[in-house]
C-alpha cells in the first residue's frame, strides 16, 4: 500500500490523478519490486525522473514532466489522463519528437548540431532538422513526419529574439527543467496560448504550450537545470535492444 492514495504501486501508477497525489519516494520504492512486464504508467514515472531527475517539485510541475514523459514514449491516452488530473501544469507538451533516456539508443536519433529551422509551406509552419540518419521535415502544428517540399518553395520563418516580448519566454519562469528548454522559441498557438519550440541538439524536438492565466500567475526568476542534470533518483529506464525504429511498446 501506498500511504495517503491507498492501493498498491501497480493500481496507483494506472490512475494518473493518485499517481500524482502520492509521494514520488514512495512510488519509486514500490516500483523496485514489480514485475518487468509493459506498464505504460511505471514507464512514464521512470522516464521522468530520468529527463527531469529528482528535484522536490509542486504536482503541478511533476505533471508536466510525467506528462512529457509519456508524449515521448507514444502514451497519448496515458498523456491525455495526466492533462485532465492537473490543470495547473506550468506547460504541457503538444508533441514531441524526442530520443527516451534508457539504456539503448532509440529513433529518433539526435538532431545535428545546426539544430532546427522552420519554414513556411502551403500556408503551414513546417520544421526541418538535420540528424545522424538524414534531413527530417516535420509539421509544426502535429510532429508528424512530411515529405521535403520542393526545393525553393519554402520560405524561411525568423528565430525570434528576446526583446521587448522577454515576458513571453518560458525562460521567465522558475522551472527545474532541462538546458534545451531555456532556449525555447515563443510560437503563437490557438486560443492566445503561447507555444514554444524546444530544440535540444542531443535528443530531439518538443513543441509545448502554456495558458495564458497558469504563465501570468507562475512565479518568476531563473530556470534550475541542476536536478536534469543530477540524473535519475531511480531504476535507469531499460528497453530491449531494438530490431528497427522504437516502437511506443519496445
């Protein structure tokens, strides 16, 4: 039994909303015990701490790292559950394009160091980024993979600069995230919720999202990169050495 949420590590990690009211020390001790088999919420829990390690922080931003966690291993409904438990995420993850921490190296393979370059196309934002096994053309609005457009049809979108719109940068606010997210580039999304654009050289892209009213009300300061960077307080996160292309189920 979990103190607090009741039930064992098992049932708390299928219930997001019990998962994130229980205490993480806990949850990371059960885990110690339970089988190897797939579960999709001890593997989320996992890949959080090991992207964001294991600094103290409010539910509302561990959600945001279990959230994120689970948009880059393919758990979209477990993702989607995460949302609707806590709406108070500081950000919340739209897409992402993102290698897992493990043991293996998985697709997607890391960007180049020239990073990402956005481009206008047909009336959509489309994202091109060099990695290890070739040129990649993503749609901005989805993460989802598009043919290259032929040569000359697409006009180059400009990396804004902090300026006068300093406020709009998720780098205002007081987050214990990774270094990529400091540099994160504001993209206007729908409904006056501000996007930005995390380009980490080492694992990918993400396209995440905050509320208008969450941002204005989050406090302000310096991001903390030190629990990334500190690594995992758990289990390494394992897959099995992969045939092709990581699957959300490897």
């Amino acid at each position: 039994m979990i103190s607090g949420v009741g039930g064992s590590a098992d049932t708390v990690l299928d219930d997001p909303a019990r998962l994130l009211a229980a205490g993480r020390a806990e949850v990371r001790e059960h885990i110690e015990g339970m089988a190897a088999e797939h579960h999709v919420g001890r593997e989320d829990f996992l890949q959080a701490e090991a992207m964001f390690g294991g600094a103290e922080v409010s539910r509302a931003e561990f959600a945001s790292w279990l959230q994120f966690a689970a948009k880059v291993l393919g758990h979209d409904a477990y993702a989607e559950r995460i949302a609707a438990a806590e709406t108070g995420m500081p950000w919340r993850t739209v897409w992402a394009w993102w290698r897992p921490m493990g043991r293996f190296d998985a697709h997607p393979n890391r960007l180049m160091d020239s990073g990402a370059c956005r481009y206008v196309h047909e009336g959509r934002e489309l994202i091109e980024a060099g990695t290890l096994g070739g040129t990649v053309w993503l749609d901005l609005e989805t993460g989802t993979r598009v043919p290259p457009p032929a040569q000359g049809t697409a006009q180059p979108v400009n990396r804004p600069r902090p300026g006068d719109g300093a406020g709009d940068y998720l780098s205002v606010l007081e987050l214990s995230v990774p270094e990529d997210w400091a540099e994160s580039t504001p993209v206007s999304g729908p409904d006056d919720r501000m996007r930005y654009l995390v380009d980490g050289d080492a694992h990918g892209i993400a396209l995440l999202e905050t509320d208008p009213e969450i941002f204005r009300d989050w406090p302000r300061g310096e991001m903390d990169h030190s629990s990334a960077e500190g690594g995992t307080p758990g289990r390494v996160p394992a897959f099995a050495a992969p045939t092709g292309p990581l699957t959300a189920y490897r």
